[in-house]
C-alpha cells in the first residue's frame, strides 16, 4: 500500500473550476483548491480568513456608485452617487453641515436689497427674474459685495456657502476683512452648485460675488447651507447608475464624468468638505465645419446677443453648442472708465491704400487717450508696444501706415494716470483681413434665432456662410467615456476621439501647431455602441463592443498626436458597459457577456497589448451571474474586486509576475451592490455598498494588521468598534435583531457557539469591557483540488485513498476558530496539546509547527481535504503536508 508525504508548499492559487482539477501538468494547480470562499490567497503564498467589514454609515439611497477619489491629505474621501444626488463620506461620516442663525440677505435673489452693487465703469450688477446678473465688459468688472453678520454662538463653527450658478464663470471670495479672501480663497464657479465650508472667526465677515468678462454671468442663488448632509444635485439617475453609464478619471483635485447622456462634469473638491458639481464647459472646440448653405449674423461684437440665421436651423437641443464664426473686416470698440487700460487690436498688412484703417474718440470724459503700434513677434502675436499719437480730447481720421508688406498691430491705450472722468468711447475700423470669433448659445428662441454670449470677441457684424459648430451637445451628443493620458485629457463620442493641448485640459485650440495641437481622430471600430471606455496604459486603449483598439505611435516613448496615431484592435474579445481598471501596465476588463473578465497586456514583443483570459482555469467562478462593478486595491496586495449581480463578490489576487491570478469567493450576511478602492497609508481602503439587514451600509474592508487576534480584532461584517471608557452597554442599531459576535481585549467574549441577539438596538454585556467589537459571523471555507499523490503508477486519479494525517503551517492563527475534514459535512476541531498540557482557548499561534494530525479513515477515489475557518478566530495558512495512502 503506497504511502507518500505532500507537501504544499504555497496555498495561493486559488479556487479552480471542476474541469480543471485533473490538470496534473499544471504546477500552480498544486498551490490551487476547489473552494477558496472568505479566505483570500496572498501573494507572498499565504490564504487568510478575510477582513471583516466595518460599518461607516447608512447610505440607503437607492442605487449608488461609489467613486474612488485618491487623496494624500490623510483623510479618505468617498464621493457617493445616487438617484440625482452626490454625497461625501469624509473618513467614517457623511459630511454634514451645522445648523447656524447666519444669513445672507436675498441669498435667493429675490431683489437686490442687502448686496451693494461695487462695479466699475460700465458693469452692473442687477437682478433680474430671479437670478443675480453680472454683467461685464471688455474693460470693467461687474461686483456684487455684502457684509454678513456672524452672531457669536456661531463663530468658530463650520459653515459653508451654497452657490448655484446657472451661467458662470463666476468669481467669489470671502474674507474676515472687506476684500479679502482667508475664509474662501478668490474661487471661480461655473454652471452647477457648490458647497464651500468655511470657519468664522469675527462678527462680520464680507463677501463679494464677481465677473470680470465682457459678457453676463447668472446665479440662481448664494445662501448659507441648511443644516444637515451636505447633498449636491447632479444630472445622473437612479436607471443611469444601474446601466453603468458613469465614467470618470480624477486629475489632481477633480473628477472629470462622461456618461454619453449628459454634458460632461467636473466634481471638483477645494477642501474636505467643500465640494461641487459644475458642468464641464470648453471655449476653443472641438468643431466641425459647417456644410456653408447657411449664413449666421451676430447681433453683437462682446457680450450677450442673438445669432440669426438665414433659414430654420437651430433646435433646442443646441444650447450649449458653440459656433466660430469667419469674418472678413476688423471694428474693435472699446469705452475706457479706468486706468492703466488696453483694447483689443486690429491686425493690418498689404501694400498701398490696403492699410488705411479709421480710428474715432468720442464720450464725455477727461484725460488722455493713445493709439499704439506693434509689429509681428514672428509668431503672428504682437512685441513690444509703441506710441503713435495721443488725444486729450475727441477726434478721428484715418491712419495709413506706410511699411508695405509688414504686419502690423493697433490698439488703443489708456495708461497708468491718464484717466481723470468720464468714458473714453474708441473705434478701429479695418476693412481688410479677417478674424475669427466665438459664440456659446445661451437660450433657443426659434429655429432662426437664438441668444449667444460671446466667447470671443467678434470683429464683424455682417452675416458669414463660413462658420463651424462644436461637436458636442444636446442636439450633437456627449462623451461617453474620459481618460487622462500624456498630459492629454481624452473624451471619446462614439468612434471619435478627442484629445485636449497637452496640459490644459479644457482647451481645444486647433490653432495651436505641431505635437501640442489638440486631437481629433477616429478609431475607426466596427461596433455599433461606440467607445465604452478609455484607459491609458503604455498606450491609449479603447474598449468597445466588439474588440479592445490600441492607439499606437510609432514607439512607445514618442507622443501621442493627430499625425502619430495608428489604432488596431489589440484583441476582439468586446467589453460590458463597465469601466476598465489599471495596474500598473494591465488594464482589466470585464467581456461583452458581462461574465468575464480579461486582462490587457503588454505583449511578448514588448511593442503592443494582446488580452488573457483571467477565468481560464475557472470560467464558472461567477456561477453565471454578471459583474456589476469594479474595483483595485494595490496594498498589500493588488486585489481585484468584482461585485455580481447576485450580491456576491469575487476577489481576484493578481501579481502575474509572480505567477499569482488567483480566485476567491467574498460573501456576507447581506447583498454586496459597489465597491471602491481608495489608496492609502499602509493598505488601501475598500469600501462596499452592502444590502444588510434591511438597509444599505457603507461598509470597509479592515487591515489585514487589525485581523490578528489583538486588543482589537476586526474579524466580523458590519462591525462597529469601541475604543473608550469601559462600559456594559453598546449602540448596534444596524445590527438590531441580527446574532453577533463580541470580542474585547484579545478574547471571544460571543463566538459562532454563543452569538448575542441584538435588542433594543443593543450588546448588554455582563461586566464593563473596552477595546469591544460587534459584528456579525462569518466563515472561510477551502477544499482541496483532487489529490493525486502516493500511488505506486504515478497517479493517485481514480484510485482510492485517504488523507490519513494531515501537517499544517499557520501564522497568527487561534485554533478555536479551525476545523478540519474530509468534507464540510465531517468536520472536527483540532485538539492539541502544548507539551504535555492542552492549549487553552484563545491562545494565539504567531506561528503554529506541530507533530501532524489524524484527519480520516475514509477511502474515496475523489478523497480531499477541507479547511473550515471562523471568525472572529484569526486563521493564515501558509503551508501543509499530507499523508497520503492509496491501494495502488
């Protein structure tokens, strides 16, 4: 009767699908089990008993989407969406504001009683319908201020202002003097609300609302935020979240969304609990050219007009969409109420009689006035300035220069000191060379006409059939998906991708030249759903439903530009309406049937990505039911979270350079629904929207470091910790009605035996404890792949035989917690002796060798072994040996 001892030597490969578990040829199999369920293989060849979930808050609101924002400054934050709202979870509580009796006066802007309007020259600010109107000009600025009184029960205490801008750009600031900006730095909003937390110190606090652009800004509101949590609205429903349209990348402190639906957002945070959602707006592009049957005629050289067509075009739908118009002939009026003070330029060249322009000074006013010239820089910008002539009183003519062929450049100028009174009222006009000019449209007013703000300054008034329009819009479509790469931001519109100029991700100037000019480019994808996500590895990939395309440069480490990009389908697996994940070189997929998830990686050739199959040694681990949601977690190891449509989640340890892709089953006493990895200090933090106990939970994963069996052992789901004074009574309310388990200064006060039942939202417990944690049980569970050790013909498949004694290596691990058998129906518990005395309950193994033990003596062809862990018992298995017996 052949007899063999096996060891294994590592017990992180995983759980292994049923036909895989004959692949004698596969060395990992060895490290591999049936069922690895609650126990996570560890990189370094370790399995632990997972951490347990601590409850952080209740976040019952329907279907959410928690986003991972990356922070440094210690704190983690959770940004939270649901049915058209956005919460934050600042480190274990959603953020919330204090109820305060300060008030701004008419915050709603039902009149401007209260505001004190401190524009200059021909600014004003006004209200009007509702809304505070800002209305600035070329040269002066519109300013809204008021003093706020601070009673002083509330100074000291966290406020913060709400701000709901319906066309921005608009400037503010707040400060515990008039002018200045310690409480609120000098801040520009656009479209959207925003939250901004700030701390009085003084009695009277001054704040000032302000637009210095030569076109009107609107807020609907400016207000003291009501007590409560902090709730921003924001244009995703309920059905959006669960269709996963959702994209977004973080970029220092924003997150910029595309979801396909709506106008892409920034969530931008200026503190911890200042937050907001405003629309993402570009002046620049990307356009199109339009097909030229159509002329359009701006009412308006700067700021708000109408822009008229000369047939029915324009739907509702458009607002939002930009329009360049090409001009021929140059007009610049400026009115000057300040100094020092500069107008815009007229741009002249020709010969002769072609570069005479007329030049006018008219208004009521005092000072001096002078007409400059500059010449080209070489980059069609103008150098340095000069003086042509000076007035101190009305006057105009016309001006002829006389270099042939040069370029020149003309403004008018109000220097430092030569404003006395009055608005100095100037014109230029060119009849020759043309320009361009920019148009947001504001309102639809007919198919005709439509009201505009001017972006950038017009030169010409007459009607132009050469004009563009933007790509995006209501009526156009929106980005579906976003991405950050090579100093690039990227969205993509069906096929279309379009890359900002590197560094200024909300210009798409194409203008600018060479490598820095902005994108523009097809990938050219044979699917009917277009780009469903973007991810920047080594190269910018595309995932759609058809195959996965990277977009190649000529080498890895050349720029990727509008002349440099070759796209070609890397694989042709297609991809799920789910976002991609990166590590570092990988992407991370989740296939089209929604049931499997592929890994992008760099080739054998280093020069390109190719796909894997991540679930080919277990293509059921999913048990069929789809993936909902993905996350990474990088510390301490790189773990793979997948949330199912069931309520379960699957983690996936992942180190290929270790040879590690390895399997585990995640499950709790509730439904997962999202999950989140935010980095951190020591290990990342994961978070999971939990379905428990009727409600949903915001509940994190716990360090590995806090799951040894110490003061405080957070081995439990939807634990709650207590760290102070000694008490007999703890407040479970999540809990209530559920059996926990207890456990308080390195020992099981309640285990899996003797659970608590919850009542009265309650733990009652007989004498006063502290370092005391509350949660519920939960097992690990792994089984052995088929062993196929100690026959005398090579192979123990399909011979019977019995694990007779079994040898196991543990770290940090309490026995009381194990057991052991040949199935899970025959279990038993270890009893071991520690010399000649029995260990006693509750001991701690740091590390655990002892004389191996008898299992069973059971003969089976399919003999295995199981391993049966439970909480809230520390359990890590780094090893094991059998001793295996076969009849042949």
């Amino acid at each position: 009767m052949p007899r063999v001892s096996a060891p294994v030597y590592s017990l992180n490969g995983g759980e292994v699908g049923d036909e895989a578990l004959s692949r004698l040829d596969l060395e990992r199999l060895q490290f591999a089990g049936s069922l690895y369920s609650n126990l996570l293989p560890r990189v370094i060849g370790s399995m632990t008993l997972r951490p347990g979930l601590e409850y952080i808050t209740d976040i019952d609101f329907g279907d959410v989407e928690l986003l991972e924002y990356n922070y440094s400054g210690g704190s983690a934050l959770i940004p939270i969406l649901s049915n058209l709202e956005m919460r934050v979870v600042k480190d274990e509580a959603l953020v919330t504001r204090a109820s305060v009796s300060t008030t701004i006066q008419n915050g709603a802007f039902d009149s401007f009683v209260g505001w004190t309007d401190a524009s200059t020259g021909s600014a004003s600010a006004t209200v009007s319908s509702g809304d505070l109107v800002l209305t600035g000009t070329t040269q002066d600025r519109a300013s809204a201020k008021q003093t706020i009184s601070v009673a002083l029960a509330d100074q000291g205490v966290e406020h913060a202002v709400r701000f709901n801008v319906e066309r921005g750009p608009l400037k503010v600031r707040l400060g515990s003097t008039t002018g200045d900006d310690d409480l609120i730095n000098e801040s520009v909003l656009d479209d959207g609300i925003h939250s901004i937390a700030f701390t009085p110190t003084t009695s009277n606090i001054y704040i000032e609302l302000f637009n210095d652009q030569a076109r009107e800004v609107r807020v609907i509101s400016c207000v003291i935020d009501t007590a409560g949590v902090m709730v921003i609205p924001t244009p995703w429903t309920s059905d959006d979240l669960a269709d996963n349209i959702v994209r977004y990348r973080q970029n220092k402190d924003v997150l910029y969304v595309a979801s396909g639906v709506y106008q892409q957002r920034e969530i931008q945070r200026r503190g911890d609990t200042s937050w907001g959602v405003q629309r993402y707006k570009v002046d620049d592009g990307p356009f199109v050219t339009s097909d030229g049957t159509i002329s359009l005629d701006p009412s308006v050289f700067t700021g708000n007009g109408t822009l008229t067509a000369s047939r029915g075009y324009f739907e509702a739908g458009m607002i939002g969409r930009l329009f360049r118009l090409f001009q021929s002939g140059q007009t610049v009026n400026e009115s000057f109420t300040s100094d020092p003070a500069e107008g815009a330029h007229i741009r002249v060249s020709g010969v002769g009689s072609a570069r005479t322009f007329a030049w006018s000074i008219s208004g009521t006013w005092s000072g001096t006035v002078t007409l400059q010239v500059a010449t080209d820089d070489g980059s069609g910008n103008p150098g340095a300035w000069t003086d042509l002539f000076s007035r101190t009183s009305n006057d105009s003519g016309n001006y002829t220069d006389g270099d042939d062929n040069v370029v020149k450049f003309f403004r008018f100028q109000v220097g430092s000191g030569e404003h006395t009174s009055g608005t100095m009222v100037t014109s230029l006009v060119y009849s020759g060379g043309s320009q361009t000019g920019v148009l947001r449209v504001t309102a639809y007013t007919s198919p005709t006409s439509v009201d505009v703000e001017v972006l950038t300054r017009l030169f010409s008034l007459n009607a132009t059939f050469e004009w563009d329009h933007s790509v995006w819009s209501d009526f156009d479509g929106w980005p579906a998906a976003v991405d950050v790469f090579g100093g690039r931001i990227y969205w993509s519109l069906s096929d279309m991708i379009y890359g900002s100029v590197p560094d200024a991700f909300k210009s798409f100037d194409d203008e600018v030249e060479g490598n820095s000019a902005p994108i523009s480019r097809s990938i050219n994808a044979s699917s009917q759903r277009g780009i469903l996500w973007l991810l920047g590895l080594q190269r910018l990939i595309a995932g759609t439903d058809a195959s996965e395309v990277s977009i190649k440069a000529s080498s890895f480490d050349e720029p990727l530009t509008g002349d440099s990009w070759f796209p070609v389908d890397a694989s042709t697996r297609g991809c799920a309406n789910l976002r991609a994940v990166k590590a570092d070189k990988d992407g991370i997929f989740v296939q089209a049937s929604g049931t499997g998830a592929f890994r992008m990686a760099p080739d054998q050739s280093g020069f390109d990505y190719s796909s894997s199959d991540l679930m080919a040694m277990h293509e059921e681990i999913c048990d069929g039911s789809p993936i909902v949601d993905v996350a990474v977690q990088r510390k301490p190891d790189t773990v793979v979270w997948f949330i199912l449509a069931n309520g379960e989640a699957r983690a996936l340890t992942y180190e290929p350079a270790e040879n590690v892709i390895a399997w585990s089953r995640v499950v709790t006493d509730g439904l997962f629904k999202a999950v989140a990895a935010v980095r951190g200090a020591g290990q990342d933090s994961v978070y999971f929207a939990v379905l428990r106990n009727g409600a949903q939970r915001l509940e994190r994963l716990a360090k590995l470091s806090e799951c040894r069996g110490g003061a405080i052992n957070c081995l439990a789901d939807g634990f709650k910790r207590f760290t102070g004074a000694a008490t007999t009574t703890f407040s479970v309310p999540h809990l209530n009605g559920k059996q926990v388990m207890v456990w308080s200064n390195g020992e099981a006060i309640h285990n899996q035996e003797n659970l608590y039942t919850v009542t009265g939202n309650q733990v009652v417990l007989a004498t006063a404890k502290t370092n005391v944690v509350i949660g519920l049980p939960y097992t690990g569970k792994w089984q052995s792949t088929k062993l196929a050790y100690g026959a005398a013909n090579g192979s123990a498949l399909f011979h019977k035989k019995r694990v007779s004694q079994l040898g196991l290596g543990l770290t940090k691990t309490m026995l009381d917690g194990l057991r052991v058998g040949n199935s899970f129906t025959n279990l038993k518990r270890l009893t071991m002796t520690k010399g000649d005395k029995p260990i006693p309950a509750g001991y701690l193994f740091d590390n655990f060798d002892a004389d191996m033990m008898s299992i069973s003596s059971d003969w089976d062809t399919d003999s295995r072994i199981c391993l049966e862990a439970r909480a809230p018992y520390p359990f890590t298995a780094s090893s094991l040996v059998m001793d295996v017996k076969t009849n042949g």
